[in-house]
C-alpha cells in the first residue's frame, strides 16, 4: 500500500495477522506508510509477545494486560496521528473501532490494497491451535 496518508498509527488486531501469509513482510511496508504500528488482542500479553518475537515484528504498541477497548483509547493518547486505523477480521472488531473512534478497515480490504498475501487456510487452524500435543 502505497501513497495515502503517512500520519497514521496502525493497529493490527492478532486475529488478522494470525491470517496472513507474512506477518512480518506486512510490518515491514506498513512502517514505510505509517507513523507507528502494534498489535492489540484480548490475548495474554505473553501469546501476543511469542507471536511478533516468533515472525520477528517489531511494535510500537501492543495491548498489555487491558481490554482491546482500552488499549485503543490508551494508543490514541498517547501516539499523536491524523489517523487511527484498526485492521480486523470481522463485525466485533468493526464495532469496537467504531467504539473508540477509531477507522475500521477489514483484512481482506487492506491485502487487496496493499498486495499482502492471506495464509493458506490450512495454515490459519494450525497458528490458532494453543494446545500442546507433548504434554501429558
């Protein structure tokens, strides 16, 4: 995605990113459009950690132990931007962007736009699996 406006601060939702092909590819052109760019999830802080060390993305921001609610408030004072983006996966997602006054724009929307591949849906089940198979 290139082009458009630069004073932007975007946040992927974990359920995006699990759905796409290079999760790391993804954070690498966003930082070049973008002001700042992080990851909010109502995940453990440790899932959303081991997930950016593991596709080795660097964050601006991430949620931290407080509701998605709150962590785009807490963003949105404390990175100064134009605009406020969140990309999600679906309605809940879209109303909470709504909610905090933020702009939605769906996953499939942005791959579209800026050329990034989904994953394979094969893949997506795997990454979302939190179970261990060696544990007794």
């Amino acid at each position: 995605m290139n082009g458009g406006n630069s004073d932007m601060t975007l946040a992927f939702e974990l359920k995006a990113l699990k759905e796409l092909d290079s999760p790391d590819t993804v954070f690498t052109d966003a930082r070049q459009w973008t002001n700042y760019v992080g990851v909010i999830s109502e995940k453990p802080t440790y899932v959303v950690t081991n997930f950016t060390r593991k596709h080795r993305i660097r964050q601006d921001f991430f949620s931290g132990p407080r509701t998605r609610k709150e962590s785009l408030t807490n963003i949105k004072e404390q990175f100064d931007s134009d605009r406020y983006v969140l990309v999600g996966v679906d309605e809940e997602d879209e109303r909470l962007a709504e909610a905090t006054d933020w702009e939605f724009l769906d996953l499939e929307d942005a791959a579209g736009a800026a050329d990034w591949r989904l994953a394979p849906e094969e893949t997506t089940t795997e990454v979302e699996q939190e179970t261990r198979d060696d544990w007794p």
